[in-house]
C-alpha cells in the first residue's frame, strides 16, 4: 500500500492533484483552513492509492510525498 503525505503548511489549494489523480481519491478539504488561509488537499482513500505519483509530480509546490 503507498502512503501519500501531503504538507498541510505548504499546501495552497490550487486543487491540481485533485484533478490529476487517476484514483479520484485526493481532494480539497473544505472544513479546515492551513496557516496561509487556504483548503489543503486530503487523501480521503488512501487504499485505493496506486502510488503513481501523479499528484506529487504536478504539485507546483512540492508539498506532495508518495512512498510505496
């Protein structure tokens, strides 16, 4: 199973993994606000992550780690 960490702090909510996750298991997490004011992304499927990293390779911050 891979484990994706995204950096809530570094995080701006552009929402790209979202749309570029073949999974659709990423997604803006619209009940929390991080220290810059915006929604950060969320895993809310981690299982049914298939560690392609798509998400980390878009991210235009680097706040996206995928492990396997």
């Amino acid at each position: 199973m891979a484990k994706v960490t995204i950096s809530e702090v570094i995080c701006k909510g552009c929402g790209l993994c979202v749309s570029t996750c073949p999974k659709k298991i990423i997604e803006l997490d619209k009940g929390r606000l991080n220290p810059k004011g915006y929604h950060p992304a969320r895993v809310f499927d981690p299982a049914n992550c298939i560690a392609c990293a798509m998400c980390a390779i878009i991210c235009p911050d680097s706040a996206i780690k995928v492990e396997k």
